[in-house]
C-alpha cells in the first residue's frame, strides 16, 4: 500500500511520498518480467484482446525505466482495442497515458483523460475502478496546487471506497484528504482525517507507523511539539517491530527535530545515535547526509562549532548540486551560520551567497527567507548596518508574500463557492428556458397536428388521399424531430443538475471542515453548544477556536455579508486569527483582534471597502480560570445566580471603519455555576411571532434566563426550538450562530 511519509524540518523540505495512488502501484519483477512480456509478443495468442493487454502490460511496467517506450505500446493497444471494439482494453491504456502525461508535466491533458475515464468507467458500471479514476485525478489536481479540486475528488474516491467496503482503499484516502489539508493548513480537518485512518489502520496491519508519523507532522507544523513528539514515539515503536529502516529514518530525525526545538538535547543525542546506527544499517548516501547534517544541527544548537563544522563537511561531500540542488543548498546555509558562531563573517557570508543562489533556481521561498535573515545577522555583526537593513527587508518583504498565498491557498477550496452558485442559478435559468421552450414545441406540435388533422378530413372529404398522407408524414418527422430535441434537452439538464447538485453538496462540506471541530471544543469545555444554523448553504457567522501555551481560545463571529460573499470573508477571517495565534503568538485578545484588523486592512479595504466581521474572541486560562477576552460590537452575556450580566464591548468592527482606535482586552473572573454566552445578531433579529416582528436581544436575553436552570444541552435543544417556532414559516434573515457553555 502506498502512504505518505513526511520528513519535517526548519532546514531541510518537506517530500510527500506516493502522492500519485492507483497509478503505479503495482510492482512486477520488473526487468524479467518485461523481458517476458517482450519475448511473448513474438508468439501467436488466442485473442487480439489477449494481444491488448500485453500491450497494456508493457507500456505500465516501462514507465519506471522509459516513458517513450511507454507511450509507442500504449499506441500499439489503443489502436488494437478500438479496431476490436475491446472497451476494458480502452479503458487500461488510458489509464496508463493519463499516469503518462502527469509524469511528463502534461497536467491538462492528463485532467482530460481521466475525466474521460471516469466517464467510462460509469458507463461500463465499473464501480470499484472508479475509485482510482476519483483518486488519480485528485492527484493531478493536487500537483498543480489546486486544492479545492484535488479534495473533492479523494473525497469522491473514499466516499466510492466506503461504499463497496474497501478498507486498504479507504485508508490510503484518508491520508491523501489529511495530507492536502494539511497542505493549505486546515490541521484539525488533517488530524480527523488521519485518526479516521487510524482507525481503519487497527485491521490493516503494517499501516499504523505511517498514520502516526502523518499525525506528529501535523502537530509539528502546529507547534505543539509535546503531540508530535508523542505521536512520532509510537510511530517509532511501531516501525521497530515492523523492521522498516527506511521509515525508522524520517521518524528519528523528526524525533531529534522536535527535541531539539524543546531544547531536550540529551534525547536528540540518543535519536541521532539511533539514526547513525540506521544510517549504518543501509549504508546509502542519502541517509549518511541525513545523520550528518542533523548531527551538525544538534552540534551547532549546544554551540560545539568545531565539531558542527566537520560533520557539515561529512554531509556537504555527500550533497551533489546537479543531482540535488536543495540539499546542497541546505548544507551550505548550515555551513554559513556556523562560520557566524565562530566569528568568520567572510566564509559565513560566502556561503551564506552560495545558498542564496541555490535556493534562487529552486524558488523555495521558506528557505529563502531563512537566508535572507541570516545574512541580514551576518552583515550585522560584520557592523555593516545598511546590508544588514537591506537583507532584513527582503526577509520580511518575502514572508508577507508567502503568508498571502499561504492565505489564498487556504480560502481556495471555497473559492469555487461562488462558481457554484453561479452555475445554479445559470441552472435554473435554463430549467425555466427549456420549460418555456418544451410549452411552445408542445402548443406548436398540437397546433400543427390540429390543422393537418383537419386538413386531412377536407382532403379525405374530397377523396384526395394521397396528399393527406404524404402531409402526414411530414407532420409526424417533425414532431418526432421536436420529441428527440426535447429529450436531449432533458438528459442534459438531468445529467448537470446531478453534477451541480454533488459540487454543492461537497462545497458545504467544505464550508463544515472550516469550523472548529466537536472534539476540540468538548475536549475544552465539556458543557458546552453551539447552535449553528446559517441562512444559505454557506454562512458567513462562523466558529473557531485552537489551543496554544495552555490556554483555549474561541471565537463567534459575524463576517460581512451571508452565503458565498460571507464565507469567504468568513475563511480570510479564520486565516488571520490563526495567523496570529498560532503563527505570530500573540496571546491578548485584543493584540489579536488588532492584528487581524490590520491584515484585512492591508489585504482587501480597498476604494471605500469595509468588509470584516463583529464578534467575540474569548481566552480560557487552564489554570487560574480567568476569563479574557475582546469584544467587537456583540456584547457576552453571563447568567449566574438568577440574574443576566452583560459585559463590554468596543463599538467597533474588526475591520476598516471611522473609529479604529485599539482594540481592549476585558476580563472576567468566572464562577462555579456560571453560563456563559455569545452570539452573532442573526437569532435577535429575526422576524416572526404573531406580529411577524424582530425577536430582539431583549427577548433573548429573558429566555436565556428563563432556561438557565435546565442542563446546559438541553438548553441547545430549547433554543432551536424557540427560534424555529418564532420563525415560523417566514423566511430566514441572517446566520445564525450562538455558543453557551456551563463552568463548572
């Protein structure tokens, strides 16, 4: 089975391994085994299909040693199974050239073929192929960064997978959905994707090592070493039962990675002793420059300069620059940094330079930024002040960048949102187009059958038979030329309706995976809700939270606008809270509520707009209880001891508006017993009731009182219930987003 397998580092990149699935993953002897097949060509078969799969057979295996040999015996078969009408045959080969143009970079091509197949594969009712036809083409998707696409189509793969039973399959998607969330930074829709193939791994044996070793990444990129720390410990227990050296690698130099970072040197000692002993094992020079380039780290970090030195120059013999231009462009920015430790600025920034280049033709931006910042450090203690500056701005410079197409990556899977709607509506319209035009061709049918009708009687009464009969044929071809017209029209519209229908449905799930999942939430705060109902398909109130330094912070918000417009705010929103929490840690409430303020300035307040978002930012503190948290317009509400506490608010958006002062950090000293409440105007304002009025935040206000002595789910239950009866069968206005929760 394939998997990923991901070697996390600040130094070295990051490979997936076997992004590509249900392409190549068959393995024949391989030289003999094409030898074989070459050698029975020469041999008379039973069957020209029997010819065909050799043919299909040749051009897979080749395509690990020669892609043209690949594609002149794909030809060979294309030709033979169209002459035969042999449509498995067909079918085999395309699956083959689509694998073909996506190692030749021909990813339009390969889009086509496998669209194509996926067609056929429906027709000729070949269910479990379809999902390696789903899964394929979310691969090609995926190298071309096109997210949104590449997890629509593993989830069509898993989805089929789940559906006829298939727990090997369904695995290897879960790690390909986790892996492209992880990608564009949706970890806890990475992490429930990977516990979901953890699950599963439990009756596959041999697969755990690699589901943990996915689920430490994920908490690594999320700084929270002591997770992946935990998790890559059982991946390494799991590898050393099953004896895989080459994955026992990637997991002890992430365990010494991670050590290192928490400044646990004696532990990344004995992680790098293990590798050395791996390295020794497998004796290859890929695993060698692995283990000395991490010693020369580890040396470095615990300020043994000499000794870091020579095991650079171990790890620099064994980079080659044409071969792999990345780690030998890593090895000579380790080199720079230690010449700077030792006070040799010359050397430092001479490979410091080197690696700059390197990095240039490789357009790896995060290692770009790491040499930048350490020139910038080198010029400085050099006392060359103005390179110093220079260097520093074009770190900073370049990291605002990729932090915005960090960002546009993020929000791309609902980028397609409001393509969707469009394509609804261009739906409807032509529903209601071909309704009209299906009652003309009807009326004008009828009609013309009338008139030939009584034609035919005044003809018949005149005893001119011959001509009623010639006129009645022409009336019935053109009646049965509007039929198959008509008929056409329907499949199509039936055919793009189901299409429509299934991209919607995905873009909600989407629109789902954004918000802060259950798990996390009651993880934190056990008595907790939300009552979550948004007004169109997508919303724009959203709910978020993440947990960092020991403290949980959850945020109900109100971004402008509902449905598509709202969504997208709502994720550039998300982004930029994440951002300031997990990336930059700011810890205040109110620093973040600023920061995010100050990006959704920079980013999209252009020509007079104000788009953002009111709401609340709460910080739990585990440990003293304290409650901080800001506020943006909506005020939190506490209900203890019989009586309804509102607390302050800024009377400001979080976004670009006439008062722009900085935002306050409130706090709140919390009581046993206490509910707390927040929520987005959506449920105040709805109309309804006898009159058909706004409910008001009075209303709300006295009914949460009311229900506060019931246990805190049962008041989710009350409150919908409320709403939905006040509601009644008017329509709904706004999102709807209300969170409370009991301390206890």
């Amino acid at each position: 089975m394939h998997h990923f397998e991901f070697s996390v580092s600040s130094g070295m990149r990051n490979w997936i391994l076997g992004i590509t699935l249900f392409t190549c993953s068959l393995s024949f002897g391989q030289t003999e085994y094409l030898d074989s097949l070459k050698n029975a060509l020469q041999k008379p078969v039973s069957s020209d299909t029997m010819r065909v799969f050799q043919y299909n057979e040749i051009a897979w295996t080749y395509l690990d040693y020669s892609l043209d040999s690949t594609y002149f015996y794909l030809q060979k078969a294309m030709v033979l199974a169209r002459k035969k009408n042999y449509p498995n045959g067909i079918m085999d080969a395309k699956n083959t050239l689509g694998i073909y143009y996506r190692l030749n970079s021909r990813y339009a091509e390969a889009i086509s073929i496998y669209e194509e197949l996926i067609r056929l594969r429906k027709k000729y009712h070949q269910e479990e192929k379809l999902i390696g036809g789903y899964s394929n083409l979310g691969s090609v998707y995926y190298e071309q960064r096109n997210f949104a696409l590449a997890l629509k189509n593993y989830q069509k793969a898993k989805e089929q997978a789940q559906k006829l039973k298939d727990d090997e399959r369904t695995l290897v998607l879960c790690t390909n959905l986790g892996v492209t969330y992880k990608a564009i930074g949706l970890y806890d829709q990475a992490i429930a994707e990977f516990e979901d193939g953890l699950k599963l791994s439990k009756r596959i044996k041999g697969e755990e090592a690699s589901i943990y070793l996915n689920l430490g990444t994920v908490y690594h990129d999320r700084q929270m070493n002591a997770q992946s720390i935990r998790y890559f410990l059982i991946a390494k227990k799991e590898v050393e039962k099953s004896g895989d050296y080459r994955l026992l690698e990637t997991i002890l130099y992430n365990l010494s990675l991670d050590y290192r970072q928490t400044k646990q040197f004696v532990k990344a000692k004995q992680m790098l002793a293990e590798l050395k002993k791996v390295a020794q094992r497998l004796n290859e020079d890929g695993v060698w420059f692995t283990y000395y380039r991490s010693q020369a780290n580890y040396l470095l970090d615990i300020k043994k300069y000499p000794e870091a030195l020579k095991m650079a120059e171990m790890a620099e013999k064994l980079s080659n620059q044409e071969a792999d231009l990345l780690d030998y462009a890593e090895i000579q920015l380790t080199k720079a940094i230690i010449y700077q430790q030792m006070g040799q600025s010359k050397l430092a920034i001479q490979h410091a330079e080197t690696a700059l280049d390197a990095f240039k033709d490789t357009e790896d931006a995060n290692a770009l930024v790491r040499t930048y910042n350490t020139l910038s450090e080198i010029w400085k203690k050099a006392g060359n002040y103005q390179l110093a500056l220079e260097y520093f701005e074009k770190a900073n410079s370049l990291q605002e960048k990729t932090d915005l197409e960090a960002v546009t990556n993020q929000i791309a899977t609902l980028n397609s949102l409001n393509e969707l709607e469009r394509k609804e509506q261009d739906l409807a319209l032509f529903k209601q187009t071909n309704q009209l035009i299906r009652a003309e061709n009807n009326r004008k049918s009828n009609l013309i059958l009338g008139l030939f009708l009584i034609g035919g009687l005044i003809v018949i009464s005149l005893g001119i038979s011959f001509k009623s009969n010639q006129q009645k044929k022409k009336a019935n071809a053109l009646l049965n030329r509007k039929n198959e017209e008509i008929e056409d029209q329907k499949s199509l519209i039936e055919e793009k309706q189901t299409e429509i229908l299934d991209s919607i449905h995905y873009a909600k799930r989407i629109q789902e995976s954004l918000l802060v999942q259950q798990k996390l939430l009651k993880g934190a705060l056990p008595e907790s809700f939300i009552f979550f109902q948004p007004k169109d398909i997508v919303s724009g109130d959203f709910y978020w939270a993440t947990k960092r330094g020991g403290k949980f912070y959850l945020a109900i918000c109100d971004s402008t606008g509902h449905g598509v417009p709202g969504a997208f705010m709502s994720a550039l929103n998300i982004t930029f809270l994440s951002e300031a929490i997990n990336q930059l840690g700011i810890m205040e409430p109110g620093k973040i509520f600023d920061h995010v303020r100050k990006r959704l300035v920079e980013s999209i307040s252009h020509d007079g707009a104000r788009d953002g978002m009111d709401g609340v930012l709460f910080c739990f503190d585990e440990t003293t209880r304290k409650l901080a948290y800001a506020a943006a317009y909506n005020n939190p509400v506490v209900v203890r001891a019989g009586e309804l506490i509102k607390f302050p608010a800024d009377k400001m958006p979080v976004g670009k508006s006439d008062l722009m002062t900085e935002f306050q950090t409130y706090t709140i000293d919390l009581q046993a017993g206490d509910e707390l409440f927040a929520y987005t105007d959506g449920y105040a304002d709805q109309f309804g009731g006898e009159k058909g009025k706004k409910l008001k935040l009075t209303n709300l206000h006295a009914y949460l009182l009311r229900i506060s002595t019931e246990k805190i789910t049962e008041q989710n239950d009350l409150l919908k219930e409320h709403f939905h009866t006040w509601k009644g069968d008017l329509a709904q206005v706004d999102d709807v987003c209300l969170f409370g929760v009991k301390l206890t």
